[in-house]
C-alpha cells in the first residue's frame, strides 16, 4: 500500500459517489492506495452509501466516531488505522480536486519532503467561488499563523505526510486546521514543501465552519504559541475584568470630581481596578495555573505587564481626550479596554504561559517579537500626535515651510516629508511626524528583508524586535528628523547591496540606485555606505565582477540624479551647505572626542546593545573560517564591512572633533541581524555566548519599552509628584508661546506696533514658537542673527534687519544669552531703551512646566554700536 487518503465526513451524502470515482480515475497510481472516511456521525445518508462503496472494494473502508464532531480527532482517528506509513488529508466536498492528488502525495512518496501542502496561496494556487469575506477570513487565518509557522497556506485541509507525524498530534488538538498542529508538533524543523492548487467551493450540502470554529482556531494559535488560553479562562478572565471595569469607571469619576487631574485619576482608578483583577484572576481566572497566589517571578511579571498597560492606556486616554475632544468620563471606557487587552495577552503568554509542551526557543522569540514590536509600533502611534514638538522638529517645520531644493545644514527630503505629513493630516504635531512613523516601518521592513535573506525568518524577526526597542530604532520612528528617512534609506541601501554584492541579483542595483539617491537626499552620511560598498567589491572576488558591468555605474548615475536638486541648489548659493558639512569638522578645534563617541553609542544602543554588537562585531572578523561555507563568509565579510568602515570613519573623525550622539545611529542596522542571530544560536561553539545574551536582553528590552512610554507619559499627561524641571529648557514651548503672544499683545496695545520676537539661541527658540503661534495672534518671529550671530537657515530666511523703532521682544532659554552674545558684544548697546531681564514660571492647570527669560526694547540700533564699544573695552 503506498499511501492512505483520509476524508472527514459530516452530512456529505452528495459528494460521496462523485468523490470516490474520481479518486478511482487516478491510474497513476492503480489499487495501490485506500481511501478511510471517518464519519462524525452523519444524518444524511453518507455512512449507507460509504458502506456500499466499502462491500465493492476493499481498499475503502468507513471508520464511525461516537465522540462530539471534531475534525481534528477524526483525522488523528484515520491515521490510527491506516495501513501505509504516508497520509494524504482532503475534504470530502470536492473542493479538493482529486485530480490534484498525484502532485500533492508525490513528494512525501519519493522520499524528498516530510509534508507536501496543496497551497492556495503561493504562485499557481488560487481559489474558485469563494465570497469576499471567505476569502478575507481564510487569508487573515493564515496571516495570524505566519508569525510561528513558515508555510503560506497554513489553513489548507489538503495535504501528504508521514503516517507518525499525525500520531505525534497531541490529544488535546481540537478545531478544523490540523495542518497547523502537524508543523507545530514539528517545532517548524520539517521538510516541507508548498504545491499550488485550485480550491473550488462546494456545489453540495452546505459548510459546516461557525464563529465557534473560527474561536476554536484562534484558542489553538494561541495555545501553540505558548499562551494559556482556553473557553474557561478567557470567559472567567471577562467576567473579572467587567467587575475591574465597574470599579475603574466609578474611582475615576469620583476622582475627576475631586479635581485630582487627568493623570492622577487614571493612575489611581487603574490601581484599584488592578487589585482586584490580580486577586481574583489568580486565585480564580488562572487557578489551573497557579497556587491561589502569584510565585515571585510570576508577581514581579504581573507588575510589568500592569505598567505596560497603565502607560499605554495613558496614551489612548490622553489621544481622546485631547486630541478627539470625548469627555473623560466616556473617554476612560476605550482605555480600559486597551487595558484589558494587554493585561489578557501578557497575562496568557508572559505571567502564565503554558507549562507542559512549551513551544521551542525560536517559537517563544517569534512570539516575543510579535508582541514586543506591536506594543512598540502602538505605543509610537497613540502618542505620535500627543507629545509637544521637540525643537529640532519645530526647526524642519520651519524647512517645510520654506520649500527649496535644499537647505544650509541638511538636505531636503525631511522637509518633503513634513509638507506631504502636514498637509495630509494638518499643521500639528502628527502631520509633523507621521513621515517619521512611516519611514520607521520602512526601516523595520527592510531590515527583515535583510535578516531573513542573510540568515532565517526568525532571526529576521528577532532583529525588528531588537531594532524597535534599541533607543536610536525607537525615536527614529517617532521624532521627525532628518535621522527618520535616513535610517529607512540606510536600511533600504543594505537591503538592495547585499542582493547585488552577495546573491549576485542584477535587479537589485536599480533599487540601490534609489536607495542611495533618496538616502542622500536626507542625509550625507549615507556616503558611507558607498565607501564600505566600494570596499567591500575590492575584497570579494565574486562582487569584483561587477566592476567589469555596467550595473554599478548606471546606479551610481541614478543616485546622482535623485540627488541633483542638493547640486542644484548648492550651486545656486556658492555652494555653502557643501563648504559648512566639510568646515563643521573640526569647527571648534582640535578635541580628542573617541571616548564621547563610546558613551553616545552606548546611549543609542544601550550598553546591552553595545556589547551585543561588539560580540557581533568580533564573530564576524574571527578567523576561524576554515569550517565555515563560503556564503558564510562572504556574509560575514558584508556585515563587517559595511559596519565597520563607517563606525572607523566616525572613530577617526572624533579623534579631532566632538561627534553628536546619534551620528552613528544607522551604522548599528548591519550590524543587528548578527546580533539577532547570535540570540538565537544553541550550536556548542556559541550556546554559552547565546545563553548570556538571551540573559541580558531580557530586562533590557523589558526596561527600555518601560522606559519610552514612561516619558511619553510623562510629556503627554505627567507623572503624579515628578515636577518637569528636567525639561525647563527645551520643552514645553507651547505654552511658552501663549505666554509671548500676550506679551506681545500687551505691547502691541501700548504702542500700537506689532513686535520682533527674536529667539535668542540659533534656531531652536524661533522654530519653536512658529510652530505654537496659533492663537490668532500673528507674531513676526526671528532668530539670533538679528544680532549678528549665526541663524543657520534663518540667515537665509529672515536676514539680519538694519536698525528699527519697532518694538522687540528677546526670548532666552538662559539669562546670559539676553546678555551679551556669542562674540561678547553687549547687547543693551544694540537696543532702544532696553528693559531688565525678566523671569517668569511658565504652568498648565496650576502645574509649573518651565521657566522663561525674556527682555523687551523699543527698537534695534544694530551690529555696529556694540561692537565698537565692544572694541573700546
């Protein structure tokens, strides 16, 4: 007997007779198969006519369960009396073609895989008669199943394997999808291979699929993925969190009538709530998997995904209140249930996961990844529009503002960006930054691209999370700068050059070419890439092939066209922006810098990530290569390349210069799929180094998500007994602006002029309050280089004015900078009538944020005066 076909049966009366002729058409393979139907107790005849089948051949027989209708027993059930060693799996109502059999059993047959799936989704597969939202719903189960298990078609009912895979199937399978138990009980270590297939829908008797299916499919998905999940716990976990609900609603409320605040009241309400989530989930929602009370390692986890969750629900909270204008009291209720997401997941995967038949090491980093990252990805969205412009933002707002081909101190793409963001969605603070948001998804999509080409899938996952929790990952989708698409290019750039360099893809240097010339159009830095590339072709003797092809030149000419408006406009003002990026180094004298340089990595990476990377670094460069393939080499040539020649030219250049602390932010995106490999590594050579790090990532990543949504909290809605003295200078600008503009007002009135603001710092302060001027009150604002100091692109902008009787109005971050400035020159000799400094406490609802210097003139004598005095001195 070569193969055994198993068809599940319920009420398939119709299809039977045409089924097993057609299967009995199939002379490939002669009488050298049987045929099992294994009926869940039909009412329609279907076990008569399997029955007269049966007596006219011996190769069919009928197999009657007596247990509730499962599909899953039922297979489990046929395969128990089967009389081949290889099983092929189909429906009974002709929506798998019998035709199709041959090519779907074939492999297992010849020995080449352990399973071969009939796949509706992968190239020639496809799905006849199917309504839009079957299709939808087939297509979302499949999806959610991607993240633990690698086939396409993870739904399919049509499949060939080994007889013992299926009796490996633990008994507590349940639900119509036992494809997925198989490769799960497989630990994603089979051989498989996907044949495409035409699904047809039935022509007889009706589907036998529900939304209870459909419930059972989602409690095993989750149960394979580690989680504790079942009917009893989700509906004992809802019937708590109900009570939780009630008590929440009615402590926030009476807060909120107190007058306690919006973040006090959330806090506090969450508190209570929590309390009594955590008695009664422990000691009745989760009682099979706990003694009554939390262990310590369990209760020290129930307190971190309590955190995460009360911080996240801030965000929503604050995002409708503030943002969407919903009352407090209706707000609070779509919070909660943010709330109870998190704590159920966390709670069924993190404070309780499964015990017995834990998923393995790469299924548990799979499932981390996918939690970690959503969480990231959410918490960057829901606060995205809430959190104040920082000053550097405001500044590339006022970029977009002023639309050029380019700019004195970056290139332009940042504020194409800004212009796209803002006039999709509006002037505020999420048009400003959802070009940020979405080149950061760019970036992580990439960056799997990358890791999965150079390594595996789950390697490729576990270097998004690590890219999504690292701080230089985090706020580059987050914080609209000119770092945001640089990193997206960055990533995209080593995505399109290993497809060129190392598997030798022709196609790839069209996409490098754009990479390379929208990377530029952002960033200068990306010309690093082009070093290390060139380097890297010159070391390895198959990329030096292409030296000899016209690929990398006509690359080369399509990066230099994409970045032709730099030129352009470089050309047009004497080529400044060039002379500034090249005079900038080294600007403030000769400064050994390196060790500033490690502790601003270490600030980036985090000091985890540091050691993380260097360990990386030092696999990749070791010389033991006698065992390792020659792909394996030339891959770790790439990553060392391309990370090691830019963080050498950063190396060199803070020998003489003081770096800035996120210059090499993008440099770590080669270097983290081997850092993401290295997590998951159990070989001997590296188990022990592996084990370490799975050791110290771990609070790490735990620490720093903690830590992102603890500040935004804090920006957005504040912590209850944590003043904003940590953020008396650069934040908090808008209402710092509405302090100004009745400044302004009050002078306006008076004199009947309206006045110069001139922020008195380079560009941060005027950026800043541009942005915040909203209140119908039209300020001129400029910046310092009305005293003669450099203004960056506000020089370009608003050059520095000849004197004035208009009434000024100076605005500092510090006293002495209302002083005298930069070169020493008093400014009192600059102005009419200039008055004392003044300090003034800047608050929201009674709450002090930060603290404002400014001074106000009658008019503006110039440059000249202070400095002669000056001079005189």
């Amino acid at each position: 007997m070569l193969f055994s076909i198993i068809i599940p049966t319920l009420n398939e009366s119709e299809n039977i007779d045409s089924l097993v002729t057609r299967l009995l058409a199939l002379k490939v393979f002669s009488e050298n198969f049987e045929i099992i139907f294994v009926d869940d107790g039909s009412k329609d005849g279907t076990q008569e006519k399997i029955r007269r089948w049966e007596a006219r051949n011996n190769n069919i027989h009928l197999v009657e369960r007596r247990a509730k209708p499962d599909l899953a027993a039922s297979i489990i059930e046929g395969a128990a009396t089967a009389r081949s060693n290889v099983i092929v799996v189909m429906d009974a109502d002709l929506s798998h073609l019998p035709e199709q059999l041959p090519s779907i059993v074939a492999p297992v047959l010849e020995g080449r895989y352990d399973v071969a799936i009939g796949s509706r989704y992968v190239a020639g597969g496809s799905t006849q008669g199917w309504p839009f939202y079957r299709q939808w719903l087939s297509r979302l189960g499949g999806f959610c199943a991607r993240p633990i298990c690698d086939v396409n078609d993870a739904t399919s009912g049509f499949f060939a394997c080994r007889r013992e895979l299926i009796t490996n199937i633990p008994e507590n399978a349940r639900g119509y999808k036992i494809l997925l138990e198989l490769l799960m009980t497989g630990q994603n270590k089979l051989n498989f291979i996907e044949v495409p297939i035409s699904f047809h829908d039935r022509t007889h008797g009706t589907s036998k699929l529900s939304l209870s299916h459909h419930l059972i499919y989602l409690q095993r998905l989750i149960s394979l993925a580690g989680g504790t999940v079942s009917f009893g716990t989700a509906s004992r976990f809802a019937i708590v969190g109900f009570l939780g609900v009630f008590v929440d609603a009615l402590v926030f409320q009476w807060m909120l009538n107190w007058e306690a605040g919006l973040a006090l009241a959330h806090i506090t309400s969450f508190l209570a709530a929590v309390t009594i989530n955590y008695t009664l989930n422990s000691k009745w929602s989760f009682r099979s998997h706990s003694k009554g009370y939390l262990t310590w390692h369990q209760f020290s986890r129930f307190l971190t995904v309590g955190l995460f969750a009360l911080l996240l629900r801030g965000g929503v909270l604050a995002l409708l209140v503030y943002s969407w204008n919903i009352p407090a009291g209706i707000a609070i209720f779509p919070a909660i249930a943010a709330t109870a997401i998190v704590n159920y997941l966390g709670s069924a995967f993190y404070v309780f996961p499964v015990n017995g038949n834990r998923p393995s090491l790469d299924i548990r980093w799979r499932v981390a990844a996918v939690g970690i990252v959503l969480f990231a990805v959410s918490l960057r969205l829901i606060y995205l529009g809430l959190a104040q412009l920082i000053p550097d933002e405001a500044y590339y707002w006022q970029y977009a503002q002023h639309m050029d081909l380019s700019y004195f101190d970056h290139p332009p793409m940042v504020a194409w960006l800004i212009w796209l963001g803002t006039a999709l969605v509006g002037q505020n603070e999420f048009g400003v930054r959802i070009g940020a948001f979405v080149c950061g998804l760019i970036a992580m999509g990439y960056l799997y691209a990358l890791t999965r080409n150079l390594y595996d899938k789950s390697t490729g996952m576990r270097a998004i999370l690590l890219f999504s929790v690292l701080p230089f990952g985090f706020a580059s989708g987050l914080v609209m700068t000119p770092d945001a698409p640089l990193i997206a290019a960055w990533a995209a750039t080593l995505y399109y050059m290993e497809r060129a360099l190392i598997a030798g893809r022709s196609t790839a240097w069209l996409g490098m070419g754009i990479a390379f010339g929208l990377g530029l159009l952002s960033k200068y830095t990306l010309g690093l890439l082009g070093i290390a590339a060139l380097l890297f072709v010159i070391l390895d003797p198959i990329a030096r092939r292409w030296m000899k092809r016209p690929h990398p030149y006509l690359s080369a000419t399509l990066a230099l066209l994409l970045f032709s408006p730099v030129i352009i406009w470089n050309f047009e003002n004497n080529w400044v922006s060039f002379l500034f990026q090249t005079e900038r180094l080294g600007g403030g004298g000769s400064v050994f810098s390196v060790h500033y340089l490690l502790f601003y990595i270490a600030i980036i990476l985090t000091p985890v990530g540091l050691y993380a990377a260097l360990q990386a670094l030092r696999y990749a460069a070791s010389k033991d290569d006698m065992d390792r393939h020659d792909n394996e080499r030339r891959r770790n040539l790439f990553v060392l390349v391309f990370t090691g020649i830019p963080l050498i030219i950063f190396m060199g250049i803070s020998t003489f210069d003081t770096p800035r602390f996120h210059w090499t932010s993008p440099v770590w995106l080669a270097i983290l799929p081997t850092m993401a490999w290295m997590m998951g590594q159990t070989r001997p050579a590296l188990n022990k180094l592996s084990s370490h790090l799975r050791a110290i990532w771990h609070p790490t990543i735990i620490i720093s998500l903690l830590a992102y949504a603890l500040v935004l909290h804090y920006v957005v809605l504040g912590i209850p007994g944590i003043p904003y003295q940590y953020l008396s200078e650069h934040y908090f600008w808008k209402e710092a602006a509405i302090e100004v503009e009745k400044i302004a007002e009050e002078i306006q009135s008076q004199t009947g002029e309206i006045p110069i603001v001139v922020g008195m710092s380079k560009w941060s302060i005027a950026s800043a309050l541009s942005f915040y001027n909203k209140n119908n009150v039209g300020l001129d604002i400029r910046s310092r280089n009305t005293f003669g100091e450099s203004g960056a692109m506000y020089d370009f902008w608003y050059p520095s004015q000849p004197p004035t009787d208009r009434p000024l109005i100076l605005v500092g971050m510090k006293r002495d900078v209302l002083e005298r400035n930069r070169a020493g020159n008093e400014i009192d000799l600059m102005l009419h009538e200039p008055s004392p400094i003044h300090y003034k406490i800047v608050t929201r609802n009674g709450t002090p944020l930060r603290c404002l210097y400014y001074r106000t003139a009658q008019g503006y004598r110039g440059n000249e005066m202070s400095t002669l005095s000056h001079n005189m001195r």
